[in-house]
C-alpha cells in the first residue's frame, strides 16, 4: 500500500513539475519565435522534446498509479 501511495505522490510531482515547465520561460519563448533566428529555432526543439519526454514520463508514471490503484494488491 505504501508503494502505491508513493508512486502517486511521484505522479503528481511529475505532472505539476511538467505544468510549471509548460507555463515557464520556454512557453513565453515559443511565442516570440517568428523573431528568432534559425539557431534559436533548434534549441526550442530540443526544448520541446525534452518537455514531451518529461510529459510522457508523467503520463506513464500517472497510467502506472491507475493500474495499480485498481488491480495492486489490497
């Protein structure tokens, strides 16, 4: 039981690490790209699959919590 309630406590942090990473500076700078130079234009890629990878990781980690809230051991 305690393992699961750890790995919703790690969801969750994951999840509210990844909003405040959307809402942050890099979301303002995807905003102004038409200004920026093509340089610039690839390091907000990077940014942004480095943001997609930590989403997925939330999402699979929330998926985890899920499964095991309904099918773990009682």
């Amino acid at each position: 039981m305690r393992a699961v309630a750890g790995l919703k406590e790690q969801a969750t942090k994951s999840i509210k690490e990844t909003a405040s990473n959307l809402t942050s500076g890099s979301h303002r700078a995807r905003r102004l790209s038409g200004s920026l130079d093509a340089s610039s234009h690839e390091l907000q890629r990077a940014g942004a699959a480095a943001s997609e990878i930590k989403s997925k990781r939330a999402e699979e980690s929330l998926r985890t919590v899920m499964y095991l809230s309904c099918w773990g051991p009682n």
